[in-house]
C-alpha cells in the first residue's frame, strides 16, 4: 500500500533556543540509539527505512518572528538542513501559508497531506524524535496496511509517535490549521494501540539538556 511518511521539520524551536540563532534539528543526539547523530537525520533514516516516500514540511525561507540581526545564521541552518533532509531520501515541502492559516503542526501537516492526496494513509512523524525504532514505524505501517483507521504507539501506557492515519482522515488532515496537531483527528475514531518495547516514541528534543 502506498503509505506516506511526513516528517514535520517546519518548526522554529524556540523552546531550543529563544532567539532562532540555532536550529535543533541539527544538534547531535549525545546518546541514546541515535548518538552521534544530526537529531532530524536520525529521525528522517528511521521513517525512510519503512515507508516511501518520505514528505519533509520543511520552513520558510523567512520565517515571521526571527530576530532580523541573526536572519542569516538561520537562513544558512535551514539550507543544511534542507541538504541533509534530501540526502537522507526525503522529498522537501516548504511550508506555505493557505487561507492566512498561522504556520504550525497542523498546517504542516495540511501541506503534506495536500501534496499527497492519492495516499493509502499518513504515518505523522516529528524531526526532533531522533531515537524510534524503525521496527515501530514498521509496526504502524502494517497496522494501516491491515485496515486500522488510525494507529498510534504506546510504551508503557503512554501514547507516543508517530500517529498513522488512513486514506478516510485524509480530508479531515487536509483541513488542519495552525498549531493544532492531528489530536482533533482521532477523536471520535477508532484507535488502534500498539504496545512497544521502545521508550524513543516519548522522547522528544525540546531543550539543549535533553539532546
């Protein structure tokens, strides 16, 4: 089945970095299953490793509320990050701006899904999760290949990432705006829960103490 990978790498991170000098995406996990690694690359390899293709909704070239003096240095950090995006076999998606919505996970998500209209399904992954397994992707994927609605995964009771959603939420995805996520998507439909053996679908990167 023709099941679509979207990474969502559209973020500015200010919880990283208030001023927007340093993007996260590009900070090295200092441990873990991915040490060593560029955090969005870890994060790209593991979600290209199960499905094809791979959307990466990447930022604006100018993004609003970056400070002017250190536009450069984030102009410079989104075109590596672009390049390393790319290498890792995902296809580029700028973010674009679609009815005034305001820029966020949602209408990143909206982007990408938008794009791929004839997708059996969505697994909705975040660059700033570097440590999944990929034998969890693959999890969900067979999961919405199999006839699930929706499929998240859970580690120890707690749901975590990525979220997989059929071809029938896609006009509901498509929709999304602002900063919203996909949570609105899930209600009122039916779950599937996959329980893991894998503490990364809980981790994200927010703050450089947890790189």
């Amino acid at each position: 089945m023709n099941i679509v990978g979207i990474l969502l790498a559209a973020g500015r991170g200010l919880r990283y970095d208030a001023g927007g000098q340093h993007c996260k995406l590009l900070a090295r996990r200092s441990s873990g299953p991915a040490a060593g690694q560029v955090i969005a690359v870890a994060a790209a390899r593991a979600l290209r490793a199960v499905v094809a293709p791979v959307i990466a909704v990447v930022q604006q070239a100018d993004p609003p509320g970056v400070d002017p003096g250190k536009e450069a240095a984030w102009d410079e950090a989104q075109a590596t990050l672009r390049q390393l995006l790319a290498q890792a076999g995902c296809e580029l998606l700028a973010w674009s701006a679609d009815d005034g919505a305001a820029p966020g996970s949602g209408a990143s998500i909206a982007c990408a899904v938008r794009s791929t209209r004839a997708a059996a399904g969505w697994l909705i992954a975040l660059a700033d999760m570097p440590d999944i397994r990929a034998t969890t992707i693959a999890a969900l994927r067979d999961a919405l290949a199999g006839g699930a609605e929706c499929v998240a995964p859970y580690y120890r009771g707690q749901r975590g990432h990525p979220v997989g959603f059929s071809a029938g939420c896609g006009a509901q995805l498509a929709a999304l705006r602002g900063d919203s996520g996909a949570r609105t998507v899930l209600e009122g439909r039916a779950l599937l829960r996959i329980d893991v053996d894998d503490p990364g679908i809980l981790l994200d990167v927010d703050t450089p103490s947890q790189r």
